[in-house]
C-alpha cells in the first residue's frame, strides 16, 4: 500500500481550485461576447446608480465565470454599496487569493472591516497592505491610501483615549 498522496494533491491548491471552478459546466454556457456585455451593462448601471441591476449581473456573472476577478471586485464593489459588507469582504478576499499580487483586493476588503466596525482587523490587514507595498514596486496609491487610513484610526484611537 502506498503513503502518497495521488498527484492531483500535490498541486498548487489555488491552481486546483481555479481549474476545478473553470471546468464547471456554467462556466462554459455563456461565450465571451455575451459575458463582456453583460459585464458591460453591470458597469453602466453602477455608474449610472442603479446599483441593485449591477448587483444582480455581477453576481449573474460571478455564476458563470467564478474566477474572472473583474466581475468578482464588480460584485464585491455592489455588495459594499448596498451595505453588505461581510459579503463585500469575503469577495474582496477570494480576489486577493485568485491575484495575490494585487494588494488593491486585501485594501478593499479592509475598508469594508472598517465600516463593519472591525477596526483592529482593518488596522491589522492595512498594515500588511502597506507592508506589501513597501516591498514591491506600483502600489504609490495603494499605500498611501492604507496609510492615511491607518493615520485616521490612530487619531480616532487617540480621540476616544481623550474622552474616556
């Protein structure tokens, strides 16, 4: 009897998880032309302000392409504005698994903590944020963005020690 495992085991499970979602019948029903104009109108409606149709044509997108991270951050995007955050959260977090190189996932996510009112996981996810930043080239933005967020929660705290 053998005590390995099989090859499929073995491999990189982001990789495994991304093929086994690509190779789900939905993600085969609707081609391209049709899933880019529906990400297309999901886009017009969130500008536009009718972020429940966005809403429902990211998350209808997410159905049939799960590891497409632009329709992942649209859906992630609607659900922080109709005030969803857990949900805004957890998108947010699967794109930064799905793009670990891109910090701009874990900052919105962070964001998202910090209107939950989770403002020590913010803070601490804003930190690796800035940490990541600070060693990889391209994220100016990125991090001065999670810097003055880190600021404000520190004046915050420094706020409530006065008052208290």
């Amino acid at each position: 009897m053998s005590t390995t495992a099989p090859p499929s085991l073995h491999q990189d499970p982001l990789a495994a998880l991304k093929k086994g979602l690509e190779a789900l019948p939905s993600a085969s029903r609707l081609d391209h032309s049709v899933t880019e104009g529906l990400y297309g109108l999901a886009y017009q409606y969130a500008t536009q302000g009718h972020i429940e149709q966005a809403f429902d044509v990211f998350r209808l997108l997410a159905l049939y392409a799960p590891t497409e991270v632009r329709y992942l951050r649209g859906l992630a995007l609607t659900c922080k504005l109709l005030k969803r955050y857990e949900d805004a959260v957890g998108f947010n977090q699967f794109c930064a698994y799905l793009e670990p190189d891109q910090p701009r996932h874990a900052l919105s996510a962070a964001e998202c903590l910090l209107l939950m009112g989770q403002e020590a996981e913010c803070r601490v996810m804003l930190e690796h944020v800035n940490e990541y930043c600070g060693s990889h080239a391209g994220f100016d933005a990125v991090a001065e963005r999670a810097r003055a967020i880190i600021s404000l929660l520190g004046s915050a705290d420094r706020s409530n020690d006065a008052t208290a």
